[in-house]
C-alpha cells in the first residue's frame, strides 16, 4: 500500500507511553490514504519515539470496512525502495500487479510479500466480489547489504497451527515469517524476523517462548489484550524489549481476541524513511523521487491496472532536511 498523505512527514506520530514489565503503548494515529472520501488506516508504525521493531518500519491496520457503501481500495501504480511490502488480509480480498510482471490476489490468511530491491513499483485494487475489506499492511527495511538486490515476490499459505493456552479457550497462530511454537515459515527474509497471526479465545492465556535477543510487538485488532500485564485496545501495538525469553498474551474479554505478533533482532542501521522510500540520506531520497517522476527504468512498469491516473505523482521534498534516525532498543526489565 502507498503512503498516500500529500505531505507525508518523516517518521512522525505519537509517543510510546510505558506500561508494565517494560512494555510500551503505542497509539494509532488516523491517516486518510488520498482525498476526504479516501479509504482511512490506523498507524502505529513508525512514531516520533518508536520508528522500528526490529527491521518491521511500518504498520497500516484498517478495517472492517463496508466496501459496497464507503471507499474501496484503489492504490495507482506507486514506487518503493530499500523495502519489503508484507500484506495481511484478515477479509476481503485485493489484487497486486507489480513491475515484476506478478499479478495476484491477496486472500484472508495468506502473505504476500513483495522486495522492492532498488526499486520497484505495484498497484494494490480491492476486487469487485469484496464487501468487508479488514487487514494490515506492513513494510520491513532492507539492510544495506541487501537494498540494492533483485526485485521479488513471494506467496505462502501458513496453516494455523493449535497452541496451548492455559484457562478456557483455544488459541491459534499462522506463522508467516520466521519460527513460533514449532511452526517455521519457509519464506527467506533478510534479517532475523517474526511475524504471525494469533488469535485466542475468550479468557484464554497465552506464554509462548521466544528468542530474547529480539524486541517485539503486538498489535491488536480485535481485543482488549493483555501484554506482559499491561492492557492493550483494539488497534494498540505493545512494544516488548530485547531480554525476556516469553510473550505473555491474555484474552481479557468474553468474545475472540485476534493480535498480530511482530519481532525481530534490533535494527540498527540509520535509515530515511519519506514517502513510500526507505533510504540512507536525504540526497538518496531525492533521487529517488526524481527517478520516479521522470519514469525512469529504476522502477520499471506495471501493466494491467484499469483505473487512472496511471501512475502516482510523488509529493513535493519537505522544506527541511530529511535526518536519518535509529532508534536504540530498552532493555527489559
């Protein structure tokens, strides 16, 4: 999905607000993707305080949207660089075209992760048969060792997978990047990565073992959810530092719960993050946008998509200089 503000800012939005046992509360912010009758998301990734949990650098949660009466998904042709694209859908369904030539459909429980390499560029279009359109989109920054690589594209179907909660209630996880409770995902990633979909009955209670040198987060969409002992709402992303061996999830309502859980070693490498580019100065960014203006090859084409304008213009350069920004990850405790 593109960034569609008209000015978009670098690595804005909230603070974290601590809780307990080390975690911290990140508040979504509301951003219109396009005009005022644009489809809206909830964004918590990435913040003024908080830019990454692990190499994941950008979180877009929407929905359940009623399409057939509001603002279907309608993302023109829109570059990225020095990223990786993971959509999730939790109902609906969007097609994907890309300058790879891939044309596919994003289902409900399948990932689609898209390599941008140094450059690639896609279109993102609800399908005509979606009514609720519910999901999240998700960008992971490239290494430098890395960003320049290949264009790529990769589809995988996880099977839920039954864990073990303790109380009443079942609790399921799909595993789409990296290991949890036995399930391994064989799709490659370029630095130390988890994510998965894990929902819980009501008034279940989870302890899943974890690396303890990766942070993690966990976003909910349907809730409240407890972390660690601090309380989470519908569209929060508790943030967990490096140092603890478990995530403590609890169910703290009477109906399903349904979270996304996000980890990965520390990324420490400084990035720029404007528009829909990750890169390393505010000249690289620059240069990424004139190449994308003048169609240049760096991006290549997309071929298929039906609506207009054919390709998304990129927003003015801010003013001020763009600043690389890290942020180092709290220890637990």
């Amino acid at each position: 999905m593109s960034n569609l503000e008209a000015a978009p800012v670098e690595l804005a939005g909230r603070g974290g607000q601590p809780g307990v046992a080390g975690v911290e509360v990140l508040t979504a912010r509301d951003v219109p993707l396009g005009g005022p009758r644009a489809m809206r998301v909830r964004r918590t990734l990435p913040q003024r305080e908080r830019s990454l949990i692990g190499a994941w650098c950008f979180a877009d949660h929407y929905g359940p949207d009623d399409v057939t009466v509001g603002t279907p998904m309608d993302v023109a042709p829109h570059p990225h660089t020095g990223l990786q694209t993971v959509s999730w859908l939790f109902s609906g369904e969007v097609e994907h075209r890309d300058s790879l030539g891939t044309h596919a459909l994003v289902r409900p429980g399948e990932l689609n992760l898209m390599t941008s390499g140094h450059g690639i560029c896609h279109s993102e279009v609800s399908t005509p048969t979606t009514t609720v359109l519910h999901g999240v989109q998700l960008w992971v920054a490239l290494p430098a060792a890395d960003r320049d690589g290949a264009r790529d594209f990769r589809h995988y179907a996880p099977p839920a997978v039954d864990l073990a909660p303790a109380g009443p209630g079942r609790a399921t996880a799909r595993v789409f990047l990296g290991t949890l409770a036995g399930s391994e995902s064989p799709v490659p990633t370029y630095s130390p990565l988890l994510g998965a979909e894990i929902v819980l009955g009501a008034h279940a209670r989870l302890s899943l073992p974890v690396d303890p040198t990766y942070e993690h987060g966990v976003l909910v969409d349907a809730g409240p959810v407890g972390l660690a002992g601090t309380r989470l709402e519908r569209s929060e992303l508790g943030y967990q530092p490096p140092g603890a061996g478990t995530v403590e999830l609890a169910n703290l309502g009477g109906a399903q719960a349904r979270v996304l859980l996000l980890g990965g070693t520390p990324f420490t490498e400084e990035i720029v993050m404007w528009w829909n580019f990750v890169g390393r100065s505010h000249e690289e960014i620059e240069a990424f946008r004139q190449a994308w203006q003048d169609e240049d090859d760096q991006f290549g084409r997309v071929e298929g998509y039906p609506g207009t304008p054919q390709r998304l213009p990129a927003p003015p350069m801010p003013m001020a200089r763009l600043k690389p920004r890290t942020i180092k990850p709290r220890s637990a405790g």
